[in-house]
C-alpha cells in the first residue's frame, strides 16, 4: 500500500474542471443569494404583520430543511411542474436559495443593531425609506455585514459538494467519476481535500480585502479625529 | 398675530397598548413665538413631538403645518382622508426636529449631514446644497468644523450641526426635544444663545424641556403637559408666576425645590 501521485497525474484536468465549476457555481449562489437576502430582510423590517410573517416563514422554512432536501425538492419538483431546467442551473438555485435565508438574516440582524434614530432622522427629514436606507443605513452596516457573510458562504460553498448527488460535473461530482476510474480513493480525496482548502482560502483572502477597504471608508472618519490618530498611531507603533 | 398659526394641533390622541399616552391635545403656535413644552418626565411631551414629525401616528387628531394638514385630513361632509407615505414625506421638511441625542450620521461629515438632505429631499444642486449647508454652519459658529466626522466633535457642535441640519431644508417650524439634557450644565447658556440666535432669524420654535429656568428665559408661551393633556397654556411670565392648574403648582413646587437641594449641596459654603 503506498499513495500513488501518478493518479492525480493523469486525471488533474478533470479536478480542475470540477474545480472551476464549483467555484462558478459558488459565486452564482452568493450574488443571487445575496440579492435575495437583502429583499427578504427588507421585506420582513416593514411595518405590519403580513410581510413579517411572509419573510419569517421563508427563512424557518429554508433554515429547518437539511440543504441535500431542499436540493430534491427544486430538482425533482419543477419537471412535477413542467419545467425541465440542466442540472447546473437548477444546483445553483438551489444553492442560493439555502443561502439567502441565512443572509437575510445576517442582514436583518445589521439593520436592528443600528440604533433606529438613524433610519428615524432620515425619515423625519423627509427621505423616502429607500433613501434612508440606502444614504443612511447601508454605509453604516457594510462592514459588520462582512465576517458573517464570510462564514456562510465558506458553508454555502462546501454545501455545493452535495450537488454532486443530482449530477451537477463539479469537484465531487469529478472526484467520484476519477475515483470510480482509478480505484484510488485515499490519493483522490486528499487531492479534493486540498483543493476545496484552497477556494475556502481565497474565499477568505477577498473576504480579508473586502473588509479592509469597506473598513477603511469608516477608518477614514476616526483618523479624521487628531485624539484616535496618536491613539491609533502608538498601537501601530506597538505592534 | 397672523390669521394661520404654524403649527395647529387639535384634538390629537395617541394609544400604546392601551395607554393613552397622549389625550386630546390642542395646541396652537403662531409664526415667531417660543413655546416651551413643560411637564414631568412621561407625560407625553417626546410622544407629542414624535407625532408631529409622523415617526409616531397618533390615533386621533389633526396636525397642521402652516395651513396644511399632516398626516390626515377632515374632507368636507366629515370624512376623514388618510394622507399616503409620499404626502407626508413631502411636508416633513416644513417641520425640522432636533432630537435629544442629536441622531446625526455618523459616516458623514458635519457639512455632509446638512447637505446631503438638501440633495436628496429637495433635489438642490451639489453647489447649491453645499453653499447653504457651509453658510448655516458658519452662522453657528462651525466654520472650522465642517469637515470633522460626528465623533470628532463636542456635545454642543454636534447639536448645532443637527440645527442647521433642519434648517437648511427651510422648515416653517422647529422642534427642539429636550436640548439641554445630553449636554453637560455649563452649556445650557449655550444652547440657549444659540436658540435666541433663530428666534432672531423670527423662527418659530416648539422646546420640550424639563428646566423650568431655561423655559422661563426662552419661551414666550408655556405649555404645562401632565398625563398626556395640555392643562395649561400661556404667557411664560404669567405660567411661572400664578400657576392656576394645582398641577402645575405642584410641579413648579417639586422643580424650584430641587433646584434648591442641589445648589445647597453643590456649595456648602452658600
């Protein structure tokens, strides 16, 4: 018994493929997931019971269903339906859909912990709540938004794997076939292993830079200050 | 005194849960008076303010800004017409709100929080916006500190960019909630040369205060609130000086005599 890198010699393009694939369908889920989170937390933040309710069972529901469920459900519901979508797509719905409810409330979570004289003073003066919202809200929260947001799509992303199960060609998908080839599972799976390491890595790479330049729009206002400029000064010295 | 006061409440009510917080308010402001709003802590003098901003919607009641109904209107043959989101955002700028603990945006500068209401609200130019934004500022005595961040001002700079924050959206009416309370003591006769300063600029002016003596130098008029009511309303110097409602009395009383409590202790040696 030894490990065998000829394996991974021969069949890399195939990982890299799935690879490739994984991280599209990644970064399709965050933007669509994200898009829909912001609506639903929107939409449970507006006064009245109806589209608190509406809101509310849409993230319990999402939240309550283990993920490889909610992924049968969409794939083998919509043919139910009349709707014959590629299994990619249909993935990565999926995919966002699980993810949106987290971020909804990862969003919905920022919006409270603002104190809400902040959104008040924007509306007593006469924004709509789209402009207050958007002038005053949104700049205040982004960076708080951010290390939550991080660690959901490093889950959403692992999640992804589980697509493999309805034929989505990404890495695990990619993995089984190259295993199902070799016959080699150890060598396959640390190859995996690593490269799933990999993309979390650089997931939290642009997390990193993303945080440090929406953090440096509000630094800017604290340097501006010349007590927290000697005080920020002498712990970077420190350090 | 002109025919159409500023601001015209009447019959206003408000509920939470079961409790009237405020109970058939009338009250009337005329253009240039000071009227201070006085009364012990929960009688309704925040609720009232926040009803005449729309943040709260009271149950019952009119308000009107200078002729115009806010919020809701009585239609010929007594039917009452809600006003919808757009009417109301439309008239808020009529009335400027300075609250207690100022609310100003704190990712902006002093000069961003004046004018980035003017750009969105009223749809002023940059130029324009700026221009009148640094003018207020310079006026309040802020022309070094327009460029500062909310936290990198004092108490009393931050409460005088919130002022010129309303004001630069031209409001027929200002309401003040509690201006002396988040700042510390010695700065009350700031606040109130500040105040004078708009009441000579002939700005009307509605002060919810607890500090019978800033009321006193201040206000024309005084209003007593206990309970969620008006009971009393008046000249200051007459409200001050012979008190009708045994309300009022009593909480002039309670006032005046703690004021003495805390100045004999503050200074054994008096």
């Amino acid at each position: 018994m030894h490990f065998d890198p000829a394996i991974l010699v021969d069949y890399w393009p195939l990982l890299l493929q799935g690879a490739w694939l994984t991280l599209q369908v990644s970064v399709a889920a965050l933007l669509l997931g994200y898009a829909a989170g912001i609506a639903v937390a929107l939409i449970a933040l507006t006064p009245g019971w109806l589209p608190r309710l509406v809101a509310g069972f849409y993230v319990e529901i999402l939240r309550n269903i283990p993920f490889i469920i909610i992924l049968f459900v969409v794939y083998y519901g919509l043919p139910f339906w009349g709707i014959r979508l590629p299994a990619t797509l249909v993935g990565t719905v999926a995919l966002a859909l699980f993810a949106s409810a987290y971020y909804a409330e990862i969003v919905r979570a920022a919006i409270l912990a603002l104190p809400r004289g902040q959104f008040e003073s924007a509306r007593a003066i006469g924004m709509s709540p789209a402009n207050a919202m958007w002038h005053v809200v949104a700049p205040q929260i982004l960076r708080a938004l951010v290390p939550p947001s991080t660690n959901m799509t490093l889950t959403m992303m692992k999640e992804s794997a589980v697509l493999s199960s309805i034929t989505v060609p990404e890495l695990t998908y990619q993995s089984l076939v190259v295993q199902g080839n070799t016959f080699a599972p150890f060598e396959v799976f640390a190859a995996v292993a690593s490269i799933y390491w990999l993309i979390a890595a650089a997931i939290a790479e642009a997390s990193r830079r993303l945080e440090r330049r929406v953090g440096a729009v509000q630094a800017e206002a604290v340097s501006r200050n010349r007590i927290a400029d000697r005080y920020l000064s002498l712990v970077a010295r420190r350090t | 005194m002109s025919a159409v006061p500023v601001l015209r409440v009447s019959n206003l009510t408000k509920r939470f849960h079961g409790v009237t917080t405020l109970d058939q308010v009338y009250l009337d402001v005329h253009a240039g008076q000071i009227v201070a709003l006085i009364g012990p802590s929960g009688c309704g003098k925040s609720t009232l303010l926040r009803c005449l901003t729309w943040l709260e919607q009271p149950d019952d009641g009119f308000i009107e800004v200078a002729g115009k109904p806010l919020g809701r209107e009585l239609m010929p043959g007594g039917v009452v017409r809600r006003h919808s989101r757009r009417q109301i955002d439309a008239l808020r700028p009529q009335v400027g709100i300075v609250f207690q603990q100022f609310h100003l945006w704190p990712h902006m500068t002093a000069l961003e929080n004046v004018v980035r209401p003017q750009t969105v609200v009223l749809g002023r130019s940059r130029d324009e916006a700026t221009r009148r934004g640094a003018e207020l500022l310079m006026r309040l005595g802020l022309a070094d500190r327009m460029d500062r961040h909310p936290h990198a001002l004092s108490g009393g700079q931050k409460q005088r960019v919130a002022i010129a924050r309303a004001l630069a959206m031209d409001p027929a009416l200002m309401l003040f909630d509690e201006p002396t309370s988040a700042l510390d003591p010695e700065l009350v006769g700031e606040v109130l040369a500040v105040l004078r300063t708009l009441a000579d600029i002939g700005m009307t002016m509605l002060v919810v205060t607890h500090e019978i003596g800033f009321a006193a130098s201040l206000a024309d008029r005084i209003a007593f609130m206990d309970r969620g009511r008006i009971l009393e309303e008046g000249p200051a110097r007459d409200i001050l000086a012979a008190p009708k409602e045994p309300r009022l009395q009593s909480f002039l009383d309670l006032v005046r005599t703690d004021h003495r409590i805390v100045r004999t202790t503050a200074n054994p040696t008096e």
